[in-house]
C-alpha cells in the first residue's frame, strides 16, 4: 500500500519482520505511519538467501504480532517461505508499505523531528524507527586481500548453492550456525575445510523435545533483565550468535574437516593457529556482518558501529529508535520471533521528538522504562 504524503508522525525503515512488526503495533493504535523499504515487496531479501537455508527457530515460534506462521509447530522453514509469510503479512494488514524507496540518508533536525531523503523524494516525520537490522555490510577480514588472486572469495551472503561455485577444495571461514550450514551442505560433494572455534550451542534436544522450555530460555531468561542474560549478553556481542540447529558433532559427521581460527597468510595461502594450512579453491567468509548507520547525519556510534541506545530507544537522538540490534534486548530480539516484544515496546515507549524537550529525554524515558519486560 502507498501513502500520499510525505510527511507522517512516524517513518520506518525497512519492511523485514522488525518493520512490519512495528507498522502492525502502530496501526492498531490508529497512528499516522509509513514504512519505508528498498525491496519490492516486504521481506524480499530473504529471496536473496542461500537456496537451501532453514530457520533454526520451529514455526511455532516464527510468527509476526496477530498472524501465526502458516506451518506445523516443528518445522523448520525455508527462505522463501519466510518471504511469502512476510509479504502476506503485510497484505493482511494493509500495512502502508512504500516499496522500491530506497533511503540515501536522514537530517536530524535541531529543533525536532527528522527528514528523510529516498530516492522516491523527500519524507519528514516526528519520530523515526530504523528497523533494517545489522546485516548490512559484510564483514571480512583485511588479510583477505593478501590471499591469492586465484583464490575465490565471497561472502555467505553471496552464496547460493554449490553449483556457483568453481570446482576444488572450499574453505568455510566462520564456525557460527551459517558457516556450519554451508560447510555441511558443500560437503557432501567436495572437500570442505571449516575454520574458526564453534560459537556456543543450544541444545538440538531442547528445540526438538522441550520447546516450550526452549522458547522460555531463549527469549523470557536470556534477557537484559535478567543476570544469565546479561551474561551471555557480553559473549553474543564478542563471540557471535550460537550455534542453533547444528553441533560440533554434526559438522564432523558431515565429512567436513575442521581448522582453528586463521592466525596468518603465507604465500597466499591461509594458515590456521594449529599450524593447518588451508587450501582452498574458493574461500566463503561466514563472518557476519558489521553496521552500517552512517546514511544517519550526525548519529553517534560506539567502538563497534552500534547506535548508543536502551532498549532500542536512542539515548543521544530524541525520537529516534532501533530494531533488529543483536540483544536489543534479549536473545531472540535479532529473529523473527522476538521482533513483536521488541516492536511493542518501541510502539508504547518512544517520543516524538517534536514533544521532547531535553536532549536527554530520551535516556530519561528508556531508564524509567527499563524494567518493563513484555
């Protein structure tokens, strides 16, 4: 659905499973909104995925604010499926998508709200949500210009299924849940090195046989509310996401073989901590992704490139919030899943920077409002 207007009480920013998360709590509160989104239709970069790629999370647990995901408990489903829940989503609703818009930057204004430039105009509102999540730039390490030119290299976002790639050994770099998934999926026609220490591993029995516990751990206990939550919190952000779905033990049965993290390039060559040299055709580099917020004018960034927020509410920017950031607020607030409580928070909590008078109302707001755990 289009808008006629450019200027609304509130703009976000992607049309993922964040962004529609977000337009379904604001409508239901009647507010004046529009999403913004580069894709043609809602959730289409998810048609960009490798072909064969599953949710690690059931079905039961996939599902969007007001809408189950059509499929079994159990299953795990597919890209494309995911695609097709996300686009139906936003049809049932009648969320006002603005599609193929792609947003070239945003002016925060000094007296309050924001403009936003696209490339279908000029859009202006009180409040803005970035929902585009972190997988934006892809992450991957500076030796890999030292490897050799005839070597390969893309990253996991460019994957799509083993016949793109050229014949010859493949070196998986990434020990997380995709670079386990791909180095299973290749090894089953090549030889396939994984390199890197796995993340740490929810239990494939607990997803399968306790999923109601599951669910619990996942996104009730491992939260910022909570002390396991705020530790593991620490080593999510350090280490990366764990491994759902897979094991250590699953990747060697799988006939893939495993390397420890890359410590150095010989001769073009990748070398591993152990002393493995790893030779490889092509290299993929399961790495992740690093943020990308610099389209914001004037937006204060920490160390690592993340907005300095509470609860997604931006503690620097009044009326200005997030969704999608790794442990927003809990584990699952990345997934499909945990976009609601996310999004519902937001939808009750964050100013309109027209209403705000401080500069620091916003982080005023965020700490009263922390406790709240829905």
């Amino acid at each position: 659905m289009q808008s006629q207007s450019n200027n609304h009480r509130t703009i976000i920013v992607g049309a993922g499973h964040c962004g529609l998360s977000m337009a379904h709590e604001l409508g239901k509160s009647g507010e004046d909104h529009i999403v913004l989104d580069s894709g043609p239709a809602p959730g289409s970069s998810w048609r960009s995925r490798w072909d064969s790629l599953q949710l690690f999370t059931p079905a039961a647990h996939d599902g969007l604010p007001g809408r189950r995901f059509p499929a079994r408990g159990s299953v795990l489903p597919a890209a494309g499926a995911v695609a097709d829940y996300l686009e139906s989503y936003a049809e049932a609703f009648g969320l006002p998508i603005h599609s193929s818009t792609t947003v070239t930057g945003m002016d925060i204004g000094a007296a309050g709200g924001f403009t936003v430039h696209t490339t279908d105009g000029t859009f202006t509102a009180d409040r803005v949500v970035v929902a585009t999540g972190v997988h934006q730039a892809p992450k991957i390490p500076a030796f890999a210009a030292r490897i050799s030119a005839a070597t390969t290299q893309l990253h996991s976002s460019e994957y799509r299924n083993p016949q793109m790639l050229p014949e010859g050994p493949v070196a998986v770099v990434g020990f997380g849940t995709s670079g386990a998934q791909i180095a299973c999926e290749l090894a089953a026609g090549r030889q396939v090195t994984l390199c890197g220490k796995p993340t740490a591993h929810v239990p494939g029995a607990l997803i399968h046989f306790a999923p109601a516990l599951y669910w619990l751990l996942v996104h009730r206990i491992l939260t910022r509310s909570t002390p396991a939550g705020r530790k593991v919190a620490k080593g999510f952000l350090a280490h990366g996401a764990p491994l759902i779905g897979l094991t250590a033990d699953d990747v060697d049965s799988a006939g893939v073989i495993r390397a420890g993290k890359i410590a150095e390039v010989r001769d073009g060559v990748m070398v591993a901590q152990d002393g493995k040299v790893v030779e490889a055709s092509t290299i993929i580099w399961a790495t992740g992704y690093r943020p990308d917020f610099s389209w914001i004018n004037g937006l204060e960034v920490d160390g690592s490139g993340y907005p300095f927020h509470q609860r997604g509410i931006s503690t620097r920017v009044p009326g200005l919030g997030f969704l999608g950031l790794p442990f927003q607020y809990g584990l699952t607030s990345g997934i499909i899943g945990g976009a609601g409580r996310d999004a519902r928070y937001l939808a009750r909590r964050l100013p309109h920077r027209a209403a705000t008078s401080s500069p620091h109302a916003s982080e005023q707001a965020a700490n009263e409002l922390a406790p709240d755990r829905d």
